[in-house]
C-alpha cells in the first residue's frame, strides 16, 4: 500500500451480457448491480429529502443482497429455504453510504421498480469513516503547491515543486495519543518526486521527513511535520519499463507457449452464471471485495449428477499491511487496504495475453464515481482454463500378471482472476476450481516496495535498527506485513454444518494389540482425536500451534458407510500471524489477524472482517469483537474467515519491481465423494501407455 491516485467504486458486468440478453437472461438475485441501475441509484439518493445537505459524495455503492434462505430457495429450489417457488421474484435493493455536511449517511434504496427510491436513511454516528474516493484524492493532491512550507522544504531539498506528487493515506487510529482534530475526517499526505522522463518508479524517490495532514471534508492542510532532510534517492536504475531497461533483453527467457483448444473453449457464462466441468457458479462483483464468488456447487457424477453445495459466498473481506518503522514519519502506516481504498475500486485492467492466457474470457465492468455517475472500466476479469501440466492422478502397476502399465490423467482447471493495484502493490487475486472438487484461492504480491530515504550508501555505514533493509544506495524497503483476510461462507451440502478439529497426537506403542496379534518393536505412532468445535471460541485457530486436520461437515449427512459428509482447509503457505503485541493499536484494529482460522455463525450483516467504517476504526467492530459474543458454531450455518499471512523482509531483488510471491488455501473434499470423483475421467486421447504395456509404443 503506497500513494492510491484514485478509488472509485468498481460495479461488475459481464462480456457475456449481450450474449445473454438474446437467449432472454434476467437477473440473477446476485447480480452485480448495472450502469442504469448506479444512474438511478444517484438519482433516487440526490433527489431525498432526508440529506438536503451538498455537496454530497458518494463513497459506497454496491448490492444489497436478499435474505439467504430467500436467494437459497431461487437458486435450489423450495427443499433448501423456508420460500415457496425457486422462480419468484426477489428485491433488488443497493447500500450506499455517502458523506455530506459532515457526516456519514447510509441509503437503502430500491431499485426493482421502474423509479429507484429511497426506502431507508441512517446516519452513522460511531468511530471510523467510510472508503476515500477519487475525489478525495484528487482534490487533496492539489493541495501542497500553493502551501508556503512545502514549497519551502521542496525548496530545501533541491527540488522545483512541479516535481513532485503527493499521495492520501489514511492515519490509522492512535487513541488519545494522536490529536482528535475535532472528530474530522482526517488524513495524511506524503509526498514523492514525479519524473518520468527520468523514471515511472516513483515510490522510488520518496520526499523523506514531510508529513501533512489534512481534513478531507473542509479540504485544507491543518497539520505540517518537516523533521529533516534526507537525500533524494537517484532515478538511476529504477525503471521498469520495457523501453528504458531494452532493448537488449538479457534477462533470462523462455520460448513462447501457445494454449490450443481444438474443441474450444470447455465453460460457459450466461449473465454472471459460469459452468465449467463438474462446477457452477456465479461471479460477482463489489467496490469494496472486488470478486465475489457465490453459489458455488459441484455435480456429483456417481449420484445422478446431483448438484451439491459447497460455497454461499466467498470473497476478500480485507488486507491489512502494517509497516514495522516507528518513526514519525511511518508509524502510521498500517493500512486497511479493502476498508480504506477498496479492492474492486482499484481493479486494474487485465492486459491480454499477460496477466490472463490467449484462451481467456475478459469480463468489463462500470464503476460509481464520487459523483455517483457510472463509469465503464475494461476487462477487470477473466476466466481461463489453466493446463499446467500437473497430473490429476496416476498409478504405474508393475506387480502381478497384469504387465507393466501406466494410467494417468491430466489436471485441468478453471481460474477466477481479478488484479488490484493498491498504490505501489499489486495483488492477483484467484478463484481456481478443480475438477477433484476443490477450490484453490490463491493471492499473489508483487509491484514495488515501499521505500524510505536515508542517508546510508553501505551497509558498513548502518549503526542504527533502519527498520527495514539497504535494497540501494539511499533506500531502505521498509519491513511488513500482509494479511489476506477471506470470508467465506461454506454450505457442505446444506446450511447446517460442523467445524471439526481432527487433532493429530503422538502415540507410545505399549505391544497391547486391539485385535490381538503379537507385541511388535513399534515404539510410537500418531493418531487422531476428533474434536468438534461448540462454541467461537473453540473456532478461533493458530494453525501452526499443532498438527490438525480442519473440517467443515454436515452432522446430517453421511456417506454409505457411515462418514460425516465434509470439505477439510489445507493451507498452502504464508501463514505467517501478527507479532504486534495486543494493546498495540494497529493490532486493536486488526485482532483477528492473530490467527488464521476464525468460524463465526452466519450473520449477513458482518461482512467486513475490519468494520463496515474500517478508515480510522477502533477495533469494536470487527471479527474478533464479534466472536467475544461467543455463539454457538455446532450444527449451524457456519462462516469460515482465514488469513493468508506474510511476514515481509525485503531483499535485493525485490528491487526495484518486486518478483512474485503467493500464498494459498485450498477447500477439498473430505468423504463428500463415495469414492475418487475422477476415477471414470476419460484419458488423453494421445495417451499411449493407459491399461497397456509401457513398453507397446512411445
């Protein structure tokens, strides 16, 4: 997280829609919310006379989803919720927050009719305030060129005004030992040198020992910091761009792969509707979460092709990123990425053929402005199926009379995928479905580091704790963290679902036999104990504390013989949790990040895992707060929240554009299937060796 120049608010269409208006689609309960739906929103909130405060900005758009049980019912059918048809019509409503004179005002407005109206107001009047906008930034970012003292420290350093930019960040929440500012919706400004004749990297060159702040509402710098001066970092060797770094291109290179599909493409949209393999689904999108994944189920080919549910709801609830420097200049910097910027606000456009494969489907999208006014923003999603070369399963036999033979089949999968530029990092964000049954969601860091200037051109020269590494002359990559916070509300085939602990314990051999053999020379074994979760706080897990398998079943559920229908949590690296120490107010802020594994029982309204208002909040409402009420988690609709966690060092060759990194979790099944669910997969057709001697043909 650096210097966001803008956010706005990011609303999801598909490329498919023209497609779908001519086979007659109508909205899905879920749909993303349309340009004509944003323009009437706009116009149902301005033309309110419960707000006739202006300017009036809007800070928040998205969909107002219907009840569960109600979007269960139209999408399953009455078996699954208390409704009566699966074709019946349900709301379609928006939430909006917006600020005018001072406060935060919270919109429930229809938009079903031909004529949006307002059906409800609030005004939020607790701690924290809601996502900047592009207006915000904006105006702010005009603000330091007619401030005296700026000019003047510019002037100090060697620089011209024109050549630098400054950039909105939020302050954190410090309590009484940061100035209340009278409650104002304030932040702070740091600046950078823009030159990009000599340079685009200009996190690069940052203007160390300034600091403004100003009041977002009033628009007005009210606080100045100039500490002192450090050496402007050069420009030299800290482009990325293809035309300054080549021609020539020395770097290491591989051929170019092409994705061939002589039989085209194997998955379909219909509105925001996606089938894929043995998967459907629907794709979402939301300023705030960015993806959506919703109704995720999976056809059950040895039960009828049975459609059985595995996902509700899934997205990115938050990121946070605490930077370790306590100076004055970087204390502060413990950002809510999501809360704060939004993740869909700040969707980048996918470019083809890089950041998706030739065989991609790219998925536009029309975003709210401050104004509230639609804005159509280009391929911010795509979908394409992944042939890495991975192996399904296989088995070579070469016992018995059978001969030597091989059966393998291939891994193919779908993947989901959205990229969110916040500021200097960018996070690729990806849904991937596999035909096993599992979903692997995977974020991938990489972009630029957050720098600090300093005066040191060697290592040799260091004496001091720099709180972060020597990655140049003059620059420091600050150390911090990344949390990756998912919400993702599991439905195990059906609502009512069980967390499980299967606890993997050490075992002495004492020789006595169960079923009586003889004493063996084994002097130890594991075992597992199983061990069901009753209440939050029995959901609350560090998964690096002990080996456990974790769980997620349906008591009423069972397969033939007899095992609890479920979907276990693998996690795939980055599991790193929060070493801020508790009554620090950044980690007040983000308490849940001190595990990975949170279950809560489902509640529509907690969403955000740092708070609906996260800019500025106090940590009294969030996921950790929540879980204190202590509810019970057995036999309920149940939500899992996990963290993909990362403790980050910076080194040499994160500079000056940072190599990809990822961390993961994978949801699979676990005795959801009767047997390997692939098993009657049809193999390649220019597989030679299946069933056959190895040694017929290569």
């Amino acid at each position: 997280m650096g210097h966001p120049v803008v956010a706005v608010a990011i609303v999801f269409v598909s490329a498919a829609i023209a497609m779908a208006a001519s086979s007659q689609y109508s909205h899905h309960p879920l749909d993303p919310l349309t340009a004509t739906e944003i323009t009437a929103i706009r116009a149902a909130v301005l033309a309110s006379p419960l707000v006739p405060a202006r300017p009036l900005f809007f800070h928040y758009v998205g969909l107002d989803e219907p009840d569960k049980p109600d979007v269960l019912s139209y999408a399953y059918g009455a078996a699954d919720a208390a409704a009566t048809s699966s074709q019946m019509t349900l709301p379609r409503r928006a939430f909006v927050i917006a600020r005018a004179g001072g406060q935060s005002h919270e919109f429930t407005v229809d938009i079903a009719a031909d004529n949006a109206s307002v059906l409800s107001h609030a005004v939020h009047r607790g701690p924290g305030f809601p996502m900047f906008t592009d207006e915000d930034q904006i105006a702010a970012m005009a603000l330091p060129y007619t401030y005296p003292p700026f000019v003047e420290s510019v002037r100090r350093r060697g620089l011209d005004v024109g050549e630098v930019g400054c950039g909105v960040l939020s302050r954190g929440w410090f309590g009484a030992e940061q100035p209340a500012y009278g409650g104002a919706r304030v932040a702070k400004m740091k600046c950078v040198v823009v030159d990009y004749n000599a340079t685009a990297n200009i996190y690069a060159r940052p203007v160390e020992g300034v600091v403004m702040v100003v009041d977002l509402d009033r628009m007005a710098i009210i606080g100045y910091r100039d500490r002192a001066v450090f050496t402007v970092p050069k420009a030299e060797g800290t482009d990325y761009r293809a035309d300054k770094v080549g021609p020539p291109f020395t770097g290491p290179a591989a051929p170019p792969g092409v994705v061939m599909q002589p039989e085209g493409r194997g998955f379909h949209v219909h509105g925001h509707l996606v089938k894929w393999a043995n998967w459907e689904f629907h794709v979402g999108f939301d300023m705030r979460a960015g993806t959506v994944i919703s109704l995720a189920s999976v056809n059950d080919t040895d039960a009828g092709g049975l459609k059985r549910r595995v996902l509700y709801r899934g997205f990115v609830s938050e990121i946070f990123v605490p930077y370790m420097d306590p100076e004055e200049e970087w204390y502060f910097h413990t950002f809510t990425d999501a809360g704060e910027y939004g993740l869909g606000a700040l969707a980048s456009q996918l470019q083809r053929g890089a950041d998706c494969p030739a065989n991609a489907v790219y998925m536009d999208g029309y975003y709210a402005g401050s104004d509230g006014k639609p804005v159509k923003a280009e391929d911010v999603i795509c979908l394409f199926e992944r042939y890495a070369g991975d192996v399904a399963w296989r088995h070579t036999n070469g016992i018995g009379l059978g001969g030597l033979f091989s059966e393998v089949r291939p891994d193919v999968t779908l993947v989901v995928r959205m990229v969110v530029t916040v500021g200097n990092y960018d996070y690729t964000l990806d849904w991937e479905f596999k035909t096993v049954g599992s979903i692997k969601i995977v974020v991938s860091l990489s972009g630029i580091l957050e720098m600090k200037a300093i005066n040191y051109t060697h290592v040799d020269q260091i004496r001091e704790d720099t709180h972060g590494t020597l990655i140049t002359e003059n620059t420091i990559g600050v150390y911090h963290d990344h949390f990756v916070t998912y919400h993702l509300d599991l439905d195990i085939d059906g609502t009512r679902n069980s967390f499980i602990k299967n606890n993997i314990v050490p075992k002495c051999n004492t020789g006595v036999r169960a079923t009586g053999g003889a004493p063996t020379p084994r002097r130890s074994y594991w075992t597992v104990l199983y061990e069901v979760a009753e209440t939050e706080a029995e959901g609350q897990v560090n998964i690096n504390s002990a080996p456990a398998d974790l769980l997620f079943v349906n008591p009423s559920k069972k397969m033939k013989i007899g095992n609890e229908v479920g979907y276990r949590l693998i996690p795939t690296g980055a599991t790193a949790t929060s070493l801020l120490a508790d009554d620090d107010y950044p980690e007040r802020r983000a308490s849940y990040t001190k595990k990975q594994v949170w279950v809560t029982p489902y509640n529509k309204s907690e969403k955000w895992a740092s708070g609906l208002y996260a800019e500025q909040s106090t940590g009294d409402d969030n996921l950790a707060a929540w879980s204190k009420r202590n509810r019970s988690i057995k036999d309920e609709d149940i939500v899992l929240w996990y963290t993909v966690g990362l403790h980050h060092v910076p080194y040499q060759e994160d500079f000056p554009v940072m190599p990809t990194i990822s961390g993961a979790l994978e949801v699979r099944p676990s005795n959801f299937f009767e047997r390997n669910p692939l098993i009657r997969t049809k193999p390649p057709e220019n597989s030679p060796n299946c069933s056959c001697s190895i040694g017929g043909s290569a």
